[in-house]
C-alpha cells in the first residue's frame, strides 16, 4: 500500500467532515451573528462580514485546507505524480537529481491505495519510459523503459537486445531481431575516483528513439540473471499482462534481467518530461553540505524521449 497515499486519503476525510461539520452546525450561527452586526453597527461592511464568516478554531482551519487538500489528492492520485531520480541507471535519457512528471490515466484509473486499475484506458508501448512498484520490494518505485511486451521473446547477448515479437497460435512467428543501435559518441561518467568511458548509442524500440549507454569494459553479469523456467539464459519470454523493462545505463542497470517481469498492475504510469533537474556537486568538504543543491540544470527541463 502507498503509504503517502494512504496519508492524503485519511488527511481528505479528517479535513471534509471538519469542511461538513462547519458547514452545517456553525456556520448557521455565523450568518446570524453577521445579520446582528449588520442592523447594529452602521460601518458593519463585506470586508468586516468577510472576516466574521471565516472559520475558527481546529475544526475551522482543518475545514479550511479541505479544498487545497482534495487538489492535490485528486491531481497526484489520477493525473500527474512527481518523482525525482535517485541513481544513473537511466543515462543518458534522464540523470540523478531529475524531478520528473508521470501521467497516472497513461494505461488506467487506479485505485491510488493499492494501485490495482480500475478501467483499462491504453497499453504500455515499447519504447515507454516507467514508473512502477519494485516486484522484489513494492515498498520501492522503479523507473525503467519497456522492451518487452506480453508474448515478445527477448535475448540479451554480447550488449545486444533481440526480439522476437508475439505471435498468435497456427501464425508463422517471425526470427529473433536485434534493435539498431547507431554509435552517437561518447560520455565520460565519473566513478570512485575515476573517470569511465561509455559508449552512447541511438536505439529505437517501436516508435521511439532515444539513446543507451554501454560501457565497454564491463562484463555481461549472465550468472546473475534471472532464469526463466524451461528457458535459456539470457533469454525470456514475457508471461501475460507482464513487461520486460531494462534501464537505458545498460551496465549499470537492476532490471528485469535480473529480477524477472513487471505485472501490469505494478506500473504506476508514464514518465512524460522533466519538470526540475539539480546538481548535486557540493562533497560536503565546504560550507554547503552534499544534500544541497549545487545548481539547476535548465536545459534538461521539457519532454523525454
């Protein structure tokens, strides 16, 4: 269970009925006294009656933030969530320190308690970047991108991703296929006292073209990747309602070649852009300490691929 969720939902119910009580039992006694002043003091004006009416007391200022509360429960449960990105395993697409916006009616309304949908509204497409609860641990929220969708057979070998698309029963099933992957350059990432080169490559998964990165040095980690029963290694097919997801730091990436499939009713919804991205450069040698941010990275900010 979400427990921010669940924090906001008993907040909007303590705040309503404190909005209702109000509303009905002392607001009525409000009004009249507002009637009084009115008949009683010439310069009674709206600005005087204005600040009669307003609420006092607990039960008034809990009444007070019911609307303010039941936006934000509304907009973050069934319109737009905030996340911020904790780790590289995302690079290049999006960085340690991005804030980004995941849209919650991408793939269906949802229960915001217990995440499980309600009405069905879109599938997750190849190439869709994410959000969705850790299937080792649903207490974590993960960020990944699709690769593999229900039915797809995907291989990863020698940094290569093949897919062989679903298929119906008694219909031909196409060969495995490797996705393109066009050089684009280089980045240097800095490590424990180190400089690592990667390889950045474009890759397009169904209709979207975004970049990995591969660091060549690196070994492919095959003892440790998840076995699907009656498969080979490093090779899976996705179950049903499920998605294989990897992250776009290929080598630096816990994702579904380690733990397995993401059940739909897992995914919390789709990462859409990066409304905030801050530099964390400060190594808490100086005055400022590490968890502050060192600077805004403005160009960053706007939709992703």
């Amino acid at each position: 269970m979400n427990t921010f969720s669940l924090i906001l939902v008993i907040a909007t119910i303590v705040t309503a009925l404190c909005f209702v009580y109000d509303w009905r039992y002392r607001r009525p006694a409000r009004l009249r006294y507002c009637e009084r002043m009115a008949q009683a003091d010439p310069t009674f004006n709206k600005k005087k009656r204005k600040a009669l009416l307003e609420p006092t007391g607990l039960i008034g200022q809990l009444a007070s933030l019911f609307p303010i509360i039941l936006i934000v429960f509304l907009f973050r449960s069934f319109i737009i969530e905030p996340f911020r990105i904790p780790s590289g395993s995302m690079m290049p697409t999006l960085l340690s320190g991005d804030f980004i916006a995941v849209t919650k009616w991408s793939y269906g309304i949802k229960n915001p308690l217990t995440n499980a949908t309600w009405i069905r509204t879109d599938e997750p497409q190849r190439g869709d970047v994410i959000v969705f609860k850790y299937p080792e641990d649903t207490k974590v929220d993960y960020i990944k991108r699709v690769v593999g969708l229900p039915g797809d057979e995907i291989t990863y070998r020698n940094k290569q991703i093949y897919i062989r698309r679903a298929c119906t029963a008694g219909q031909e099933c196409e060969s495995p296929l490797p996705v393109e992957m066009i050089p684009t350059g280089e980045y240097m990432a800095q490590g424990l006292g180190y400089t690592e080169r990667y390889l950045v490559f474009k890759e397009k998964l169904g209709h979207t073209e975004h970049e990995t990165m591969v660091n060549p040095r690196a070994p492919e980690f095959l003892a440790h990747y998840y076995r699907q029963e009656g498969g080979f290694l490093g090779t899976w097919t996705v179950p049903e309602d499920c998605y294989f997801v990897m992250g776009d730091n290929r080598d630096n990436s816990r994702d579904s070649r380690f733990w397995g499939f993401v059940p739909r009713d897992y995914i919390i919804g789709k990462t859409v852009g990066i409304w905030l991205s801050l530099e964390f450069d400060n190594d808490g040698s100086g005055l400022l300490p590490s968890w502050l941010p060192s600077g805004i990275r403005f160009e960053r900010m706007g939709g992703i691929d």
